[in-house]
C-alpha cells in the first residue's frame, strides 16, 4: 500500500503517442514542453517526419505565445521524443495516448494490440472526436483503465480538456490521468460517455448547420464566420474551426453521430462530403471552405 | 534587401488574406484586439521567417516583435540588416 501511494506522486517520465497526425503531434509538443519524453509511433516515416519538423516549430515558438514555456534547442527536443513506426516501442512507457484515424475498423486492431503489448497496469488515453469510450475499452482486456481525453487545438496553448469516463473506466485511472494533466498543466472537465461526448456531439451540429447555410448561399463563409466572433464573441467561426480540424475528420466524426444515433440532425452536409472527395480538407490541403 | 514599406506591405497582405478584415491598422496590437489567435500567431512568425529568410532566434520569441504589422516589419527589418533584437 506504502509503495503503491508512492507511485502515485511520481511524476511521468515516458508516454506514448500513437498517432501524429494534428493533435497527436500537439500532445507531443506539450509533453516535451513540460519535460516529459514521448515515444510517437505513427505506420509511415512520411507522417513522422511532417510531425518532426510540425512539433520542432511549434515548441521553438512556443515561448513567444507562452511566457513559462521553456527555450528548448533542436537536439533537447528530438532527444526528447523516439519516433518510430513500430507499436511495441511504446511497452516501456507509463501511459499512452492514441490519436490515431477516426475510424473504429482503425481503432480496434490497435487497441487489441496496446493491450497485449503494454504492462497491466498502464492507462490508455483515448484521444477520439466521437468514438464512445466504453466501445475502446471493450477491445481491451483493461476497461477500467480505458480513459477519454479530448484535447483541443493548438494542444500546448489551450489549458482545459474535455474527459470522458467510459462505463468501466475506474476513479483510479481518471487520478492517474489527472496527474498527468497537471504536469501538462491542464485542467479537465469530466464528463460521461456517449458519442461525440459534449464538445463534439454540439460542435459538429454547429459546423455541418453552417455548412448547410454555405450550401444555401445564404452567407458566404467569411459572413458566416464573422457573425460567430463579432456578434457571438467566439474565438473563431464554424467553417474555419471545420478547416482546422480537416473536414475529412469533421464528416468522419458526423458519420460516427448519425450511425450512433439513428437521429437526421446529424446527416453530413452534402457540399461537405464533395469538398472531401475533392481533396478540399481544409487548413491542412490549403483549402476548405477558406484558402490558406 | 528588405525595406520597410515594402515589409510592411507583404506582411499587411499576408494578415489581411488570412483573418479577412478590412481596415487593418499598423499599429493596431493583433493580439490584444483578439485579431489574431496563437494558431495564426505561429503562422505568421512561419511566414516571415520563409518569405524573408530570417531566422527568429531564441533571444526574438518575445510576442513585442510580432505584435502588429509595424512591429512585425520593424523586426524583419532589423534582422535582414544585421542587428538582433
């Protein structure tokens, strides 16, 4: 008992990323922003070098966004993260984070193999838009320590996360989770579990509504966007947050709703889906429903 | 060799194509207008350093050196003739 309080006061030293896509290579980022090493596995050495070059630029800069980020060199950094394309090099890390494809027939063989390749006693982090936690847990034989975390983007900037406790999660593994969010110094709003959570299950109402009024040519994506900041006060509009998450992601994610669901408030916005099928994503392709 | 009126309006361009406002004042703090967003804040720092072929080093990350178009061009300029911030 003495050994196990123990361990609970022990900071991390390794977690692993499993996917570094957008927000996997953000969760890297602020992990090597706050002294944590990381070991990023992702399947091609193309999406772990854009998430090299992504995280060495985004903690070089951090420090001019954020007064308390530290100033790391290159070598600090990359010395910091193993990226790799082999899953079981994740097996000596304490906790591990996925953030791979929205996609279950994705998700479920790699969980399957977490499972079989990390000790009993490690938590895994779900980092999914709308996939139910309870779902994950069930392709492990370790539910209890199947845990949500939504983090949102840009991941080192923003200092609140949405968690999801899946049916079987534990109070165990939501403290052990919690520790690790104070070392990255970020706060979490619990909440239970069903797809899409909070944020999504309303957010992507919003995005697929406004694409729908985009579809109308009842604003143009600038008009629809501005009346989110200036009128409503938001940070940033529906269409561009839908190009900064990737519209692929968002029209995944409205697929997971409607399938779970069975309800038409979340059929994807035809234009959407075309703008996908056009290689039109978003930020991310240089294009969505703005250019960049 | 980057002048500053010519800076200024590469950089004034670049913010303007990309939060689509009107009258973009050059002195107007992007930041603490809200104009800007750290997401913005980190391409545009990756825009100066590309389009001018200056490096932001660790004694420029401070948010004074992009924190409007004046200061963001001042900084670029600074750089291009030599002198560190």
């Amino acid at each position: 008992m003495k050994s196990h309080s123990r361990k609970n006061i022990m900071n991390f030293k390794t977690v692993g990323v499993v996917g570094v896509g957008n927000i996997g290579s953000g969760v890297l980022a602020s992990l090597v922003l706050h002294g944590i090493r990381a070991v990023a596995v992702d399947v091609s050495e193309k999406s772990l070098e854009t998430a090299r070059a992504g995280i060495l630029q985004t903690v070089r800069l951090a420090p001019v966004l954020r007064k308390d980020a530290p100033k790391l060199t290159r070598n600090e950094v990359l010395e910091r993260i193993a990226f790799t394309t082999r899953l079981e090099e994740v097996s000596t890390c304490e906790f591990i984070i996925e953030n791979v494809t929205e996609d279950w027939a994705v998700k479920k063989p790699i969980y399957e193999r977490l499972d079989r390749i990390a000790s009993a006693g490690v938590c895994f982090g779900a980092n999914t838009s709308c996939i139910s936690i309870t779902r994950i847990g069930s392709a492990t034989s370790r539910p209890d320590k199947v845990i949500g975390i939504h983090f949102m983007n840009p991941v080192h900037m923003m200092p609140t996360v949405e968690v999801i406790r899946g049916q079987h999660t534990s109070a165990e593994t939501l403290a052990t989770l919690n520790r690790l969010l104070a070392q990255l110094k970020k706060e979490a709003i619990v909440v239970n579990d069903l797809p899409g959570f909070v944020s999504n299950r309303i957010s992507h109402l919003f995005m697929n509504e406004a694409a729908f009024v985009f579809q109308d040519g009842l604003a143009t994506a600038a008009q629809i966007d501005a009346i989110f900041k200036k009128c409503f006060g938001h940070k940033m509009g529906p269409l561009e947050t839908a190009d900064l998450i990737g519209l692929d992601t968002v029209v995944s994610s409205l697929d997971v709703l409607y399938d779970s669901f069975k309800d038409s408030k979340f059929r994807c916005c035809p234009l959407l889906r075309k703008m996908v099928e056009a290689g039109h994503c978003g930020r991310k392709s240089g294009r969505g429903f703005h250019v960049y | 060799m980057n002048d500053s009126k010519n800076v200024k309006d590469i950089v004034r361009n670049f913010i303007n194509n990309s939060i689509n406002i009107d009258a973009l004042g050059d002195d107007e703090d992007l930041f603490e207008t809200g104009l800007i967003n750290s997401l913005f804040a980190v391409q545009l720092m990756t825009f100066v350093e590309r389009k001018f072929g200056v490096e932001i080093g660790g004694d420029d990350l401070h948010i004074d050196n992009f924190k409007s178009v004046s200061a963001t061009a001042a900084f670029v300029v600074r750089k291009s003739s030599g002198q560190v911030a």
